[in-house]
C-alpha cells in the first residue's frame, strides 16, 4: 500500500495509507519524524511525497532508507509536459495544487545555476535544484499533497498511454533516490594523486595566485608570436591580435584556429587545454568539492527536457580523462565500470519495432559491427555514420549517401525518426515512448524573415525543431530506460545484501563501488538490471541491452 508522508513545521510528521484512486484510504496519523513514520510502517510498499531532494536526505541522515517513492513534484514536471506541451513550466506543489483549483500558478523558487549539455534550445531545458514555494496562507501542506496526489492519479489515467507514463512516472521518481544515495556516498577520489597531476601537467603555482608556470610560459609564447602582450585566456583580445595580422576569425575554437598558420596557433591551443583544466577541475576544484576523501556532487535526474541527467556545480559529467586517474577504489575495494553498448540504436529497434533493425539489435555485442555486415560490406565505421545520422538528422556528407540503403533495409527505424522530425518541424507534440514530451514551438521561436516570403513553409527555427525531435524520440526514451536499469540495480544490490555502493551515473554509464569479492556479481547484477529494464519498457521484444564492464581500481583504467 502506498502512504503519504509529509513533514511538518516542528520537526513531525504526517501520514496516511492511499488507495488506489490516490485519496486518503484511512486516518491521518502522527508520528515525532519522517524517519519514525517509516521506520514504524514498513508494510508501505511506495511513499508517496513532495520532494525528494529535501526528505530523502533527511532520511538518509537518520538511517532510513526507502525502497520506493513517488515524488510529486517530479510527477507534475512531467504530467504538465504530457498534457499542454509546456516542459519547463512550475512543478511545486503549489503550482500543482493551484492548477487543481483553477487559481494563479506561483513560479518556481529562484534556482540555482547548474550544469548542463548542450542543446538546441534554452527555455526549459534545465530542471534546477530550488527552494520550496509556500503555499497560500491557511492552506495544510498535507491536504494539498492529498489532493494533488489524487489529481495526478486521475491525470495520469487520462494520459495517451497510461501504463507508460505511470513506469516513467515511477522510474523517475526512482532515479531521485539513486540520485540522493549518490551525492551521499561520493565518489572516490585522491586529492593527494588530483594534486600531482595538476603539478606534473600545470607546472608549479606562482606565488600571488598567477597561472601555474606551464601556463605562463604558453601566455609569453602567445604573445611574442604576436609581438605583442595578449592575454590568451580572453577570446576577444586573441581575435583582435589575429586580426591585426590580417587573418580574420570568428571564434577561437579548435577547429578554426587549426586551420591558420600562424606562430601562436599551437601555444595558443596548448594554452587553452591546459586552461581548461585549471579552471573546471584545478585546485581551487578541490578545495570547493573534494572532501573525506569523497567527491560529492549534486545531481539533477530530469535535468533536460530529454530526461538526461545533469549536475549543480562540479562537472561531474566533464571529468577529463587525465583526472579520472584521481579516481581510486578504497583498499580492498573495486570500481565495476558499465557502459551500455550502442544504447540509442537498440533503442530505436526497440520503439520503432522495425523486424530488420530488432533482429540486428537481438544478435551480437556489437550492433554496428553486424549491421555492416548486411547493408555496409562490411564497413563498421560506415555502418556507424549511417544509424547515428538517422538519429541525430545529418544530411550531408557519408551520413546522407548511406541513407538511401538504411532506409531500404530498415523501413520502420528511418520512418520512425522522420516521422518524429516532421512532426517536430510542424509544432506538434513529440513524445518518448514512455510518454515524456519535447518543448513547445516557442522554445524554438524567433523573428525570421524568411518566413514571410511567399510560398515559404518551413523556417530555420521550425527545421531546428524538427531536428531536435528526430532524436529526442530515441535520445529520450533511451534516458528513460536508463532510469529503470538503475531502479533494477538498486533494488536486486541491496536484495542480495551487497555492501557496494552507486556512485556515478552518466547518460550511459554507471560505477558501482564495492567490495572486491562482490564486483563480479555485481557485473553480473548489471546485465541483469538491463535486459530486465528492456522486458518493462518495450515489452517481449528480442533486442538485447549488453554493457561493457571493467572491474578496475582506478577509473581511468576502465576505458
């Protein structure tokens, strides 16, 4: 049975047994905490809350953990997505409880600033950590969970598929408590080796707090290349100096600044590298985020509207290659490191139900491998170009001169993704398999003249849309399927009494920290968790999920 739980403003707590309708299905109780109330109901299959970022932590502090939650919040994100196409619209309770009253929706809290990838679009596309938005004066905090609750319930029901939204629902609110467990354990890291990789790559620090001695030798390079003082961290100067030289540039990204043959080209690359490193993940990081011998970030499930994961702060999904050496397994301890092979393509079979694609994606461990063994001659890097442009939308190129045979040989995968973008172009509603629903057009909206010139049908705005949600149906759903590998995991870890702990997750990969005898079952828990994860999502469907695993003491030797 599901319960409701709530704390009140003395440090109690509030609860009550739900039906299924999702309305009160016994009395309200008291109890002294939330860690009380569920440590004395443990016939509560699901508990069902506000928020989980704040409660959960609570919890956790005091012992207590849950098996499984239903987090509101997160639900009316979602709900409100599914149902008006507006992602990114106010999620607190509040807003829910006014929605269900027809009054004024309050604003989310002012959020914090957070990481996030890179997307086609700003509006919505971050769900941030924030404070809680008070409700109206005299109204209970408990009466308006109970309500809006029940709301969602109905709502839920009313969803173009209701079974699906309720397991996206479920995993997502799942990936709250794998997601509050993790920013409790941390990840394992040795500031003492992070401090010798910065010395050894950085070189010594200056005294006053000027760049490190590599650093500055790069910046004095630089400048006399040009003849001239210029500070190579500041883009604009580095533009101006190659300008008065007569090369005109339009950024300094890598791939501009290689096509130049100029003296400071290479120092100033060289320069930069060793910037971003001092900058994002320096000393500085390590006396902000690493502490006991833990890295313990903050992270967002849900954070964009694709359902990927994002973090407040840290860069914990930017750790560069050269400082996951920093990232060590206590004695005794393992780091089993899973990435899930070519998830996106075994996605799209898996949706798109096409025979060709799903009888590929049922075979060997390397889809792309056995895809170019039937369509590309036997070209894997070809085979690899063609399904990853039918995902993401490339149309020049090898991308595009493959097409032609994916689409021969694999109808309903290619038909599945265009129909996504055509729909996304038109400004109709696009939604993952689960039922997780891309922006509105006006997240893509802008003035463009283009579109007032007779017989023009499609803007550049509108064809970025329909770009985005050509990938969003495989990116999106692939994220939600995700949530349930680790719901999976989390679950049958602590069944088996596993002393292991997650402690990273990103987009496709997963670490498990745990005793050195438990990594091989917990590898094995793994692929387990996927092709169970695989049967709830898609049904019976013959597409396998396998994942790459190293069991590894120090992350960097994983890859």
């Amino acid at each position: 049975m599901r319960w409701a739980l709530a704390e009140t403003e003395d440090g109690g707590a509030l609860l009550c047994p739900l039906g299924a309708d999702g309305r009160p299905a016994g009395l309200v109780v008291e109890a002294a905490s939330v860690a009380e109330a569920v440590r004395s109901h443990p016939e509560a299959d699901r508990w069902v809350w506000r928020s989980t970022a704040g409660l959960y932590r609570r919890l956790l502090a005091a012992g207590v953990r849950v098996d499984r939650c239903y987090d509101v919040e997160a639900a009316e994100s979602l709900l409100i997505g599914h149902e008006e196409g507006q992602s990114g619209q106010p999620r607190s309770l509040a807003a829910g409880w006014a929605r269900l009253h027809r009054l004024p929706v309050p604003s989310d809290a002012p959020a914090r600033a957070a990481e996030t990838e890179p997307t086609l679009f700003d509006s919505g596309s971050v769900t941030l950590a924030s404070g809680t938005v008070p409700l109206p004066a005299g109204t209970d905090e408990f009466t308006a969970l109970l309500e809006v609750y029940a709301g969602q319930v109905a709502r839920t029901a009313r969803a173009e598929h209701p079974g699906r939204m309720r397991m996206l629902l479920a995993a997502e609110s799942a990936g709250l408590l794998v997601a509050t467990e993790m920013s409790l354990a941390g990840i394992p890291w040795r500031a003492d080796l992070h401090r010798e990789l910065l010395d050894e790559t950085l070189g010594e620090r200056m005294p006053g707090g000027g760049e490190p001695r590599r650093m500055a030798e790069f910046a004095d390079e630089v400048s006399r290349a040009f003849g001239v003082r210029v500070r190579p961290d500041l883009p604009a100067e580095i533009i101006k100096a190659f300008a008065r030289v007569g090369i005109p540039l339009s950024s300094t990204r890598k791939w501009e600044l290689r096509e130049i043959d100029h003296p400071a080209v290479e120092p100033l690359l060289a320069y930069k590298s060793l910037y971003r490193l001092y900058t994002a993940h320096g000393w500085s990081w390590i006396e902000q985020w690493v502490h006991e011998g833990r890295f313990r970030p903050e992270y967002l499930p849900g954070g964009t509207v694709t359902g990927r994961w994002t973090t407040n702060g840290g860069g914990a999904l930017q750790i560069p290659k050269l400082v996951r050496r920093a990232i060590r397994a206590d004695p005794g301890w393992r780091l089993v490191v899973a990435d899930a092979d070519q998830m996106e393509p075994r996605v799209l079979a898996a949706i798109s139900r096409d025979p060709g694609l799903t009888e590929v994606a049922g075979r060997g461990e390397d889809l792309y491998a056995d895809l170019a063994a039937r369509a590309f001659g036997g070209d894997r890097a070809q085979a690899k170009i063609a399904m990853l442009g039918a995902i993401y939308g490339q149309t020049s190129g090898d991308a595009l001169t493959h097409m032609a045979e994916l689409r021969r040989r694999y109808p309903d995968a290619v038909a599945y993704v265009d129909d996504a973008a055509a729909a996304g172009e038109e400004g109709r509603l696009v939604r993952t398999w689960f039922g997780r629903t891309c922006p509105p057009t006006t997240a893509f909206d802008e003035p463009d003249p283009e579109s007032e010139r007779p017989g023009y049908s499609s803007t550049p705005r509108a064809r970025a849309r329909g770009r985005f949600t050509r990938n969003f149906v495989v990116q999106g759903s692939a994220a939600d399927w995700t949530l349930l590998v680790l719901a999976g995991l989390r679950k049958a870890m602590h069944e088996a009494g596993l002393r292991g702990e997650l402690v990273f997750f990103q987009h496709d990969e997963v670490i498990v920290h745990c005793p050195a005898d438990e990594a091989e079952a917990v590898a094995a828990l793994i692929a387990t968790a996927a092709d169970t994860a695989g049967g709830l999502a898609f049904g019976p469907t013959p597409v396998r999920f396998p994942f790459t695993t190293a069991i590894v003491e120090c992350y960097a030797d994983a890859k």
